[in-house]
C-alpha cells in the first residue's frame, strides 16, 4: 500500500479547498509555491493543480493580466503532471460574458438589445413598438456590457494552453466537484509515484 500523501496549498490561495485527513491524505500544509496552487509534499517540482474559481476569474487571467498568466503556463510546462481545474462548467466558459446572467435576465437584456438596435436603424420605429427598458441587473450587467473577451476567444486561449504547455484542463461545474476530482487526482498520482515495479 502506498503511504499517505500531504497536500501542499500556496499561501497566496484565497477561498480555495480544505484537504483534511481522510482515507490516503494525511491533511494539508499551507506554504509558498513557485508556482501552481496545490501539489503533493515531496512531489511539488512533478505536480501542479492551478485552480480557477469562476469563469469571470478566468477572463481576466485571459484578458488584462494575460502577460503574467501565460507566464505562469510557461513555468507550469515543466511539470510532469499539471491541471488546471475550474470550478465552473464549459457553458459558463463559451456562452461568456452572457453565463453569467441567469436565463432570464439573459431573455430580458437580448429584447432590450433587439429594441435598441431597430430604434437605432428606424428612428421612426419610437412609439410605434413598445418600448423596452434597460433591465436593472446590477453589477453583472455592466460587466457584461463591458466584457472585451468573448466565449470563442476563450476556448481559442485554453486549446493554445493545451497545445503549447501540455496542461490537463478539467470543468468541474462547481467549488464541491473541484476538490473531489482534485482529491481523486492526488489519490491516483500518490499510487502512482509510489507503485513497485
């Protein structure tokens, strides 16, 4: 039987996963990586889980800060073992910046949209149709509006990100399903560096 492994977290991660002793894990330490937010003790120069919380986390790593991100890829391509795991599902990452409206407040801005833009090519138009309010959303929406990175761009950078660093990309849909497929992950990795030939 392989020993117990000991999950490494950055202390830079913020909000992230708990690993508590239970079944082969034997807890977890908080410490300073080079980079990556997790690894395995005894192992942080052959594994590297960088986590991503949300899709909008995701957009900025892609979008203003995408110089210092793809650095970071650049220090994860010598890895042997590297993911990223994300928190959020692929309709959250291609349907950007509109996932992250609920369905109904996605119906609600596209009729404000559609109206804006016939009184945009037929002035004539005002009165005439009923006029659609912009929806009162909040925060989100003006992010929306403001979104400078699409869903298809996202999907073009993560696929270079696979191509170019050799790095494992798994949608998790939510923050529980992360950590159980990061827990399963070590789980493997642990037998795996531990197995008699």
């Amino acid at each position: 039987m392989p020993p117990n492994y000991t999950v490494i977290k950055d202390t830079r991660e913020q909000d992230g996963w708990f690993f508590s002793k239970y079944d082969k894990c034997s807890g977890m330490e908080t410490s300073s990586l080079h980079t990556g937010d997790y690894t395995i003790k005894g192992f942080e120069d052959v594994v590297c889980v960088e986590r991503k919380a949300s899709i909008s986390e995701l957009a900025n790593n892609l979008g203003k800060k995408k110089k210092a991100f793809y650095a970071e890829m650049q220090r994860i391509k010598d890895f042997p073992f590297k993911f990223l795991i994300f928190e959020f599902s692929f309709s959250d990452l291609s349907e950007y910046p509109y996932s992250l409206l609920s369905a109904d407040e996605r119906m609600e801005y596209f009729e404000y949209v559609e109206y804006e833009k016939k009184i945009e090519e037929d002035p004539s138009l005002m009165g005439v149709i009923d006029r659609v309010q912009r929806p009162s959303i909040g925060k989100r929406l003006e992010i929306v509006e403001r979104a400078k990175v699409s869903g298809k761009y996202l999907i073009k950078c993560l696929m270079e990100i696979q191509i170019w660093y050799d790095v494992k990309i798994m949608f998790c849909d939510d923050k529980d399903k992360a950590f159980l497929v990061c827990s399963s992950l070590f789980k493997r990795l642990n037998e795996l560096f531990h197995k008699k030939d």
